[in-house]
C-alpha cells in the first residue's frame, strides 16, 4: 500500500514541477528583446528574419542553460560563443544565420546605434 502512495505522489509531484520549469522558461524568453522598427541591421545581415532568429535562440539556446540578454555582449562575444555551441544544436544552415544576425544586431555595441 505504501509504494502505491509513493507513485502517486512521484507522478503527481512531477506535474507541478514540469509547470514551473514551463513558465520558467516564458519568463526568460520575456526578457529577451524583439528587434525595435529604429535598429536596422548590418548589411550582411539584411534581409534575414531576425525575428526568427530570436525565436530560433529562444527554443534551442534556452533547453540547455540559462538564456543570456544579446545586450550582455559584443558583437564578436557573440560569434564566438555561437560557435562554441551551435554544433551542440545540429541547426540548420539558415537558423543559425538568423541566430547569430539577431544575436548580433541587438548586441550591446550595435543595439546602440
């Protein structure tokens, strides 16, 4: 009788615990920024969905570890610890493109421009 009580309570316990990793996540995902109309981004990135990008950084870069602000580094910051991650991920070509453009226009130096 004991050990059905216990696997009701494991079973039900998880469901609380799997809600608030669930919401944990869309808070996080609130603090990441949307690219604003006045930031227009680099020209080799024109024409990339940042947009994408973004939601592409949320889903991936977030199951793993906490997900970082773009603003919290630089430009180069970025590409490098996109590279040092991004083969962990297996994305596609044009996701990882759209990553690091979003990446890279809302990062702290350029986002200010």
């Amino acid at each position: 009788m004991k050990n059905l009580n216990r696997k009701k309570i494991c079973r039900f316990g998880a469901y609380p615990l799997l809600l608030g990793l669930a919401f944990g996540l869309l808070a996080c995902s609130g603090a990441i920024p949307h690219i604003s109309d006045s930031q227009v981004a680099p020209a080799e990135w024109r024409g990339i969905d940042l947009e994408h990008g973004r939601t592409v950084y949320i889903a991936n870069c977030g199951a793993c570890h906490g997900l970082h602000s773009p603003a919290e580094h630089t430009p180069n910051d970025w590409k490098k610890l996109f590279a040092e991650m991004a083969y962990k991920v297996h994305l596609s070509e044009q996701d990882s493109t759209a990553v690091i453009a979003y990446l890279y226009t809302a990062s702290k130096a350029f986002a200010a421009h």
